[in-house]
C-alpha cells in the first residue's frame, strides 16, 4: 500500500497506538502472519514435550547417582587410607565396592581381621578362620529382622582379603 508506511511512522511519532491497531484490524492481519522482507527466526532443534521431560528426568538421575558415588568414595577414602593394599589380593577400595554392591549404606568402620567362615563338608559344616576386610555398614534402608525382633541398622560385611569368601554378613547392635 503506498503512502501508509509515511501513515504509520506519524502515527508512531504522535503515539497513537490505537489507531495502528485498528488500521491493522480493518485490513485483517494476522499477528503471527511472517512480515516481507522481514527474515524468518530459523528455530532451534526442539524435542517433542515428553522427551524433553524424559531427557531431563536421566540427566538429574546421572547427576544424582554421580554425587552419590562420589560421596561414598570420599568417604571410603578416609576409611581406606589406612591400609596399603600392596599385600592383598583385593584392596579396600575393591572390597568396599562390593560390599556397597550388596548393602548399599555408608562405610562407618573399616577392619582387618579374623572372621569365622562356615565351610561344608561330608561330616557337615565345620567354622574356619579366615583374614577378611571387616566393613561396619549403616545402611541406608534399615530392616526388621523378626528373629530377633529387631530393625537392622548397622552391619558388619566381611569380604576376604586373599581369596573369594564370599560376603559374610554379622548384626551390629
């Protein structure tokens, strides 16, 4: 339309808003209509809503389970820094890992000692004494035992030192 460029810039100049919107309204243009010679906004990748809120739900879950392990192994370095485990087959920090594996809590105590494995024989089942990392876990779900009518809080793992055990598991309460 000739002229009506010059129109708009005087009505802009004088601020008279309504009238711009009403001469728009007359002519039925569409507020999301694409201006010529105005260059379209090239969007972005955008995902689909659900797999926006999907991706997000596994980023904070990675973040979470980082800050947990992280967590853990500052705390066992602490624990472990005592031990050197040049001499053993399984460092602490391997036996820890597995013991965190099976009872997930936090690593309070960590020991070298004896522990009384049950071994099975044809005359039936005789009690040795085997070297073993001795954790003291308080796990992070406590139990109720109903033998002994008691919630499980804290335990004692033992993992063995120079050969597979297995996980041996004692109350500590």
């Amino acid at each position: 339309m000739p002229g009506s460029v010059d129109w708009l810039k005087d009505q802009l100049k004088k601020g008279e808003k309504e009238d711009i919107k009403t001469f728009f309204a007359k002519k039925k243009f569409s507020k999301k209509a694409p201006v010529k010679g105005v260059p379209k906004k090239k969007s972005s990748f955008m995902l689909p809503e659900w797999s926006y809120r999907a991706s997000m739900v596994i980023v904070v879950l990675v973040l979470l389970a980082a800050a947990f392990w992280l967590a853990n192994m500052f705390l066992l370095k602490d624990s472990c820094s005592k031990f050197k485990s040049d001499g053993y087959k399984k460092s602490c920090r391997e036996a820890s890992a597995v013991v965190l594996a099976d009872s997930p809590g936090k690593v309070k105590d960590v020991l070298i000692g004896k522990l009384s494995v049950p071994i099975f024989s044809g005359n039936g089942v005789v009690a040795v004494e085997k070297d073993a990392w001795l954790f003291d876990v308080e796990l992070a779900e406590p139990y109720f035992n109903e033998n002994s009518k008691k919630e499980i809080e804290v335990l004692r793992i033992g993992v063995g030192l120079d050969e597979d055990i297995g996980i041996h598991r004692r109350v500590m309460q």
